[in-house]
C-alpha cells in the first residue's frame, strides 16, 4: 500500500473512532433501556471496525 493510501486509511480510522467516542457518550448520557444498549453495541462495532483500520493502516 502506498503512503497516500496508508495516510487516508488512518485518517478514516480516526473519524470511525471518534464516531464510535461520541457514540457511546451519547448513549450513557440522553438514552435509557433498549436504546442504551443498541447504541453501545453499534459504538462497540464501529470502535472495532476502525482498530482494524489502523493496525490496517500500520501494516
């Protein structure tokens, strides 16, 4: 992979992270029941989804 590509897939990596922070923050401080733990399994899936782009984007 080039350095080009390595650099936007590590800046992707970093905005899924961030979704994923802003994610469960909401979800532990505006929702309750099911909603709650919906959004913090959705935040869980995409905080593992950008882990893998980084170590992606390191290799």
């Amino acid at each position: 992979m080039d350095p080009m590509a390595k650099m936007w897939l590590s800046l992707v990596a970093i905005l899924i992270m961030g979704v994923s922070v802003f994610l469960i923050t909401f979800a532990r401080s505006k929702t309750k029941g099911v909603i709650r733990v919906v959004l913090s399994v959705v935040a869980f899936v995409t905080m593992i989804i950008g882990f893998l782009g980084g170590v992606a984007s390191i290799m």
